[in-house]
C-alpha cells in the first residue's frame, strides 16, 4: 500500500508512519499502532511522543521494532498530563484492546494503594485490596518505591499506631519508647489529639498539588510563628516526601462510576471535539470528532451534543463540559427530549482538581487534532482570504514574521518565523542578535536591521523571497520596514499586525484593516505573529540568563573563574573595581604590579562602555520608537517637516486655506 505525498512521488507506508511520528507533540502520553485493519497491534507511553515514535525510524532497528514496523498501517495518540497518567492509561487500554505485540499486563487494582482504616483510632497501610467499608483510599500508584519512601517518612514524622488490630494493653509497645507512637492501645492519646495526625496526612495525600503545598507551607509558617516548631517540622518533612507522589491522578478513580469529559478547539470554521470516556471509574480512551461550523463558541457544545448523543442508550449518569450560556437548554434537551437522568455539570477552577485536570487533558487533545488538520490541508482558505484582503498578487505561501525582544534595551533580539502553507517552517527559523541598538530602545531601528540584513543576504544568495512579510506592531514598523525593502529595491507586500485590537496595517495607510474575530485570514496572521513573539522571547531570555551568570570580570585579562571570585569578594562591583589602585589589585591577586595595572586598565574601559550604554539608554527612553504614542507622534512631526518643506516651495493658497478653516 502507498500513499502520495505532496511531490507527487508515491511514499512507502513505513515514509508515512514516520512522518506521522516527526509531527507528534512534545508531551506525554499514549500511542497506539494500528494494522491495515484498524486493529491495535501495540500500545505504548512516553514520556515525550515525538521522542519516542521517531526511535522507531532511528538507528539501528530490533528485530521486535522492525517486525511491528512492517505490520502497521497509522500511528494514534492520546495526550495526558504526565507520564504517570499514560502509565495507567497505557494499562487500561492494554486490557481493553489485548494488543498482539504487548505483554499483558495485571489488573490495574495490582498497582498498590494507601488505605486509612475508619476507626476511632484510624491505621495507614499500603494495600491491593480496596474495600467498601468505609475506610478512606488513595492512589493507585505504580511507583511502589516512592510509595514504600512516603510511608516510612510518614511514620518517621506523626506517632500514629503502627500494629494491625489495636488491642487494649496495659504497658506500651516498643514503638511508644522510640516515639513513633503515642500508644492509643494504652489511653495515652485522645480520639480527638490522634485524629489532627490523620488529617494532616489526609491533606498531604488530598490535593497533591499546589494548592495543598501552598496551602501546608502557610500553615507550617503559622506553627513556626506560634513557636510550635515540632509541627512546622513536621509539615516541613511531610511536604518533602510529598513530592514523591505529586502527580495528579485523571485516567483511574476509586469511583466505579461512568461519565463523558466534552471539550474542543477551533481555529476559524474548523473544531474538533474530544471526548474523554471514564467507565467504571477508568479512562479506556478519547475519541476525536471533527467538524466544521461557523458558530459562536458558546454554541458549540449544544450543537455537538445534539449530534453525540443521538442515542440515549450512550448516555452516562454525569457529563462534563467548558463554561457555556446554553447549560439550561442542554439540561433541559436531555431531561425532555432525550428523557434521560443525567447531570450536566460545567466545569470551572474551583472544582475538583481531578475534573478540572481531565477536561483540561481533553481541550489539549482537540487543539492538537486541529493542529494535524491544519496541517494536513495546508490552511489553503486562510491564504486565499489573506490574498483578497490584502490585494495580494499571488497566494501567500511563503509568510515571514518579525518581532523584536529586549529588556530596557539590553539584550535586544529580532526573530524571524517561516510559515509554508500556512503552517510553522522551524527549519526556516532564525534570530538576529542586533547590533545596531544594544543599549538603545529603538524599535523602528531594531526593525530596520533585522529586516536589512535578512533581505540582503537572501538578494546576495538569490535564494527565494518570502510572498508576504508580517510585522509584530502597527503603522511606524510597517513603514521602516518598507523604507529598507525599497532601499534594497524589493517588491515584497508588507503587513503589520497591531496586538490591541488586532488590527491590519499596510504601507502609507494609517487606517487599519479590520477582520471578523473568526476570519481564517485573520487567525493565521495571529498565529504567524504569535509565534514570532515567542521565539524572540525565548531567546532574550537564553541570553539574560547567560549574562547573569558570568562574572564581567572574566572578561578581565588573565582572570579565570578562581582569580573572577577573589575580585568579586574584594571589589564587589566592576564599578568599585575600576576606581581602586594597582596595589589594592596585585595585593588581591598575588600578582605584579604590570599585570595588575592591565587588569585595571581593562576594567575602566569595561566601566565606560557599560556607562555609555546606559546614558544611550536613558536618552533612547524618550526618542520614537518605545510606544505606539510616541511612533504617532513621530510621525506627525515627520508630516508637518514634509508640509513645511513643500510649502516653501509653493507659496500656500490663503483662500483655500480660510475656506478650510470655516
């Protein structure tokens, strides 16, 4: 079997399944290989998709890897939260399925628990048996090593009992003289006093996120604050061996019940759905459903569901969905149409943390259905509606963004983006480490030399020009972006993209092009823009964080790191560095007094270059080119150098002039 890629050249299967791979997100989660039959033929986790299923076409190959290769048609996955939720998940749908290349795994009530007995006098204790007597549950969790590390550090910090039954007994036990308990088989602890240990563990294993954190390092504060130091102690300690069983739990519950987790994405008429099906209190897969609709978002929940459930047989007891103003007519829809019980129920942030994380777990799995379809298609009606908008020659399949990054102008970094067919082109990236402006606060500038020298280099390797140029700003970045096009004698169309009211803005136009909110031309532009914000960002950042972490005094001559730190200690600042003595610096270094004074020499010339950048800085901080208010004003001034300059070569028309006026 073959399948045609975009050359027109037919691609072998294994070419597609690989494909598929290089696109997978970077998250984890599960991934099924399914045969020409559409049978599941392996299920496996990651802790990165994309890593994971791009092994399979790397490298030298087992003789197990080749083999499942050669049996598969397409490659499917489900995104989660973390690794340890496509652990549970893996197992549950490894049940469901019995794939033919898996080895079948146990139940999944073999993973162990932790249990509090419901007693006057309560017993924690790792478990594989769950029963329904009233004692409270937590878990499952499949690292039982970590499990095994939270249990002694449990019994290390509260005295709570320790043996199976507890027995009245006259003299304690070993574990009351080490102070590992409080012998409530002897009366030496109330009901009341024992049972505060128990609810503090009980919030330790509750939330296990951080809320419950935030929330027991306040109360470990207010113990301290109160001078009760063996509780913040405590709680200090416990929240350390809580990190080892933090990761919410969405794919399994304790709760043997059924219920559907609704959730989607658009982007312009495109939405997918995902929904989350938990039956008998476990998750044994989603299912995508694709659909295109030109309604407002609020009501496409209500459009969907008509559809889904069709059947009122598929209806569960609980269905969960995003916040929506048609809930009452949804309620209302099932309880008359479809006759059925079931609750509806919406879900916001303050909810249970397992919902909250389990619709979340569906919408990224939507928003990544809508990312594949985006790019199987190409996103061709954006461009066809971007070319009519913007009175385009050709179709903009080739769109390049720009967008600039600093930190009071430190650092300043311009990123280039490439989208192909509407879609990201990461091997077309780039990023300018600008010259012209460090120090300075000058977008319009820092515009101007990435655009320079992008344009030149591409005019001096005739390499393909881009079919539309976007520019993260508003009318003043388009126009100095025009100004060195023309400069370079370049015929590309020019857009800039403002983020306050997403407005368009084209060459010498100071009015703006406006699009509906839900305009494919529209959202492509916000994506391309989006995305240049984001790399430039990014990079900014990689560089403070190198800068902040070397020492400027390894730039000194003859200074490594150890001779760095001594100056540091001595002098503290370069500042203090460049106004000391050659004795005070050969003294601090053990070195002689040559060497020491090209030290110092070296450093006043560092002091004066930082404090030239800084007054550049300052003056730069009223110059045009930092706020969209000051660009408008810049370029008033601009209109009213060029209105005078004509008007003293034409002498003014008064009676135009006064008619004006009136």
């Amino acid at each position: 079997m073959t399948a045609k890629t975009t050359g027109g050249n037919p691609a072998t299967i294994r070419e597609v399944l690989h494909e598929t791979a290089l696109k997978a997100p970077q998250s984890s989660g599960v991934y099924l290989w399914r045969n020409a039959e559409n049978t599941v033929i392996y299920v496996g986790k990651a802790k990165i998709l994309k890593s994971r299923l791009s092994s399979y076409f790397s490298g030298q190959q087992s003789v197990k890897t080749r083999l499942l290769i050669s049996h598969a048609n397409s490659i499917e996955y489900i995104t989660t939260a973390n690794e340890y939720e496509a652990l549970l998940l893996e197992n549950n749908l490894i049940k469901k399925y019995n794939p033919r290349y898996n080895i079948c795994l146990k139940d999944g009530k073999s993973y162990p628990v932790l249990r509090i007995t419901n007693e006057d006098y309560p017993k924690i204790f790792k478990t594989r048996r769950i029963l329904q007597d009233g004692s409270t549950y937590f878990g499952p969790f499949p690292d039982v090593t970590a499990l095994e590390t939270f249990l002694e550090t449990i019994f290390k910090l509260y005295p709570i009992r320790h043996c199976r039954t507890l027995r009245k007994r006259d003299t304690p036990c070993l574990y009351y003289h080490m102070k590992q308990c409080r012998a409530p088989c002897c009366g030496k602890i109330s009901k009341e006093s024992y049972n505060l240990y128990i609810g503090e563990i009980k919030r330790l294993l509750e939330g296990k996120g951080e809320e419950t954190v935030a929330a027991l390092n306040a109360e470990m504060k207010a113990a301290a604050a109160a001078l009760d130091f063996e509780k913040a102690a405590r709680l200090r300690d416990g929240i350390k061996a809580l990190m080892v069983l933090q990761n919410q739990n969405i794919v399994e519950s304790f709760e043997a019940d059924d219920r559907d987790y609704i959730a989607y994405h658009s982007e312009g008429e495109l939405v997918s759905f995902t929904v989350l099906k938990i039956r008998q209190g476990k998750l044994l897969g989603r299912e995508n459903y694709r659909a295109e609709s030109l309604n407002d978002d609020d009501d496409l929940i209500a459009e969907f569901m008509a559809v889904f459930y069709d059947d009122a047989v598929n209806i569960p007891p609980q269905i969960y969905i995003p916040a929506t103003e048609e809930f009452d007519h949804i309620a209302r829809w099932l309880h008359e149409e479809k006759k059925a019980t079931s609750q509806v129920i919406m879900v916001s942030s303050h909810d249970l943390p397992r919902d909250v994380a389990a619709l979340q777990m569906a919408k990224q799995n939507a928003k990544e259905d809508i990312v594949r379809r985006l790019r199987d298609r190409g996103d061709i009606p954006a461009m066809e509606e971007l070319k009519l908008k913007l009175g385009l020659d050709t179709l903009p399949i080739r769109i390049e963004g720009f967008d600039i990054a600093h930190i009071g102008g430190k650092w300043p970094v311009a990123s280039l983006i490439s989208f192909y067919n509407g879609n990201p082109d990461k091997k077309n990236y780039r990023y300018f480490r600008l010259k012209t402006t460090d120090g300075l606060i000058d977008d319009f500038a820092s515009m101007k030399e990435a655009v320079s020298r992008r344009y030149t280099r591409l005019l001096n390797e005739q390499t393909d020009l881009p079919d539309l140029i976007l520019i993260d700003g508003g009318i003043g970045q388009v126009n100095a972006v025009e100004e060195i096009l023309n400069s370079l004698g370049l015929d590309i169309p020019v857009a800039g993209l403002a983020k306050r009211d997403e407005e368009i803005y084209l060459p010498g136009n100071s009015t703006p092009i406006c699009l509906p909110k839900r305009s494919d031309a529209l959202r492509l532009l916000q994506r391309v823009r989006d995305e240049t914000h984001r790399f430039a960002t990014s990079r900014n950042q990689r560089l403070r964080t190198k800068e902040n972490t070397q020492s400027i005094f390894l730039e000194l001559p003859g200074v490594g790191e150890k001779r760095a730190l001594q100056l540091q200690r001595q002098f503290m600042t370069l500042e203090a560095l460049a106004a000391a003595e050659e004795s005070a610096i050969a003294q601090c270094l053990h070195v002689k007094a040559a060497e020491a004074a090209d030290i110092l020499l070296k450093a006043r010339d560092l002091n004066a270059q930082r404090k030239e950048k800084k007054d550049l800085q300052r003056l730069s901080l009223g110059a045009a080119g930092t706020t969209k208010e000051k660009a408008a004003e810049a370029s008033y001034i601009a209109d009213l150098a060029s209105q005078a300059l004509a008007a003293a070569e034409t002498p003014p028309d008064y009676g135009s002039l006064a008619e004006s006026k009136d």
